[in-house]
C-alpha cells in the first residue's frame, strides 16, 4: 500500500504511453500507478500491463469523466492518502507529482498544476481554450481558479471522497473546481510548466468538443 497513488486515463494512446510510464516510474513505483484504459482500440492496454502498473479497463470508451471516476475509486480502495490525476499523451513532468503531494501534505484538499501561471511555451489558442474553460467555470459555479483545465490535481482523501463527480466526459474537470468551491474546501495552484509536442497539441479538446461541453455543463447546472 502507497501513500500516493496516481491515475491516469488513457484512450488510444499507444504512440506515447511506453515512454510516459518509464518517465512517471521513475518518480513513484510503478504499483502506485493506475491506468484506466477508457476502450482503446490500438496496444495502450498491452503496454500498461507489461509496465508493471494496475490496469483497469473499459470495454467501451466511456470518457475522461468516466476513467477518472475508476481510477479514483480503485486507489481510494487501495488506500490511498493522496490522489493525483495524471495525463497519459506525455505533457506533465513526473517529478510534479511529488510537488502537488506535497501541497496536499501541507493542507490543501485540492492542488490543481496550472499551466497559466508559467505561460512559457504555450501557445495562443491553448492560452485562449484555457481562459474560455475559466471563465464558464466561474460564470456557472462561482468558482475563479487560473486552469480549470489541467488534468494534473491532487487530492487529500477526505476531499476526493466527499465530491460529488457526475460528469463522464471532459466536463469532469469543471465539475472538481465546482465541488471544491461548494465544499468549501481548501484549493490551491501551483504552477507547472507541460511539455508541448505535436502528439500532446494533437490529443487537446477541440472547440466543437468544447461546445459540446459547455452545452452539458448548462444542462447539469440546470439539474441541480
């Protein structure tokens, strides 16, 4: 059993995920990683199980929301203290695990990696996506934070066990801004500085897909 474990949805991605689990291992051992493969149709699930890493699947592609929601609830199973959720297309640095941990240790119920505080290298549409998901997170939830987006978070188990996570798809990650603000918990940022390739650009939400989201995020917000 490890203190810190790490979940790492993956769909189809094959090309990259040898290499971004020998970088990630060599920070954390590879029995405190979960990979949620999310119904990928090529070898990501080969690759994760010769790794030495915990393999979850899913049958079908059920979405980031989805594979997180796994992922979490297997490590919490497993024991863990902290949560840190971990992009599997090779943009996060492995040694920010132990950064973002160490914020939980401190206190943080939430610790979110923003790319925005350190804008090096990162290009304008990106900074526009980003700005646009900060924005509709705060118009809809009330909450500011500087990357609503970032798939690099860590969470003190209490917080992560008393959050209600509905969305399956790519709206998962408003909605973990939205029930730390109403939790009013302690979220923090940090910033961290991803690794842009053409592979990790490519793997990004498109804008039809960030339409697509932002219309489910206006049909939940008007459930609740």
């Amino acid at each position: 059993m490890h203190e810190v474990y790490v979940v790492m949805p993956c769909y189809n991605e094959g090309a990259v995920l040898a290499s971004v689990l020998e970088h990630v291992t060599t920070h954390v051992p590879a029995t405190s990683v979960i990979v949620v493969n999310d119904g990928s149709s090529d070898t990501s699930a080969v690759i994760a199980r010769e790794s030495g890493v915990h393999l979850v699947e899913h049958r079908i592609n059920r979405g980031l929301g989805a594979a997180l929601k796994t992922g979490i609830d297997l490590a919490l199973a497993l024991g863990a203290k902290v949560v840190v959720t971990f992009d599997a297309d090779g943009q996060h640095h492995g040694e920010d695990i132990a950064r973002l941990a160490d914020a939980v240790r401190q206190g943080a119920d939430m610790v979110i990696g923003s790319r925005n505080l350190d804008r090096q290298n990162m290009p304008w549409y990106r900074r526009v996506y980003n700005n646009l998901g900060n924005v509709v997170t705060w118009g809809m939830h009330g909450a500011w934070v500087s990357d609503s987006q970032s798939g690099l978070r860590a969470f003190r188990r209490e917080a992560i066990e008393q959050m209600r996570i509905r969305a399956n798809r790519m709206d998962v990650s408003s909605e973990f801004v939205k029930e730390a603000h109403r939790l009013r918990m302690q979220l923090v940022e940090i910033p961290v500085r991803p690794v842009y390739t053409e592979y990790s650009l490519s793997k990004g939400q498109s804008f039809a897909g960030g339409v697509k989201t932002l219309v489910t995020m206006a049909i939940r917000l008007n459930m609740d």
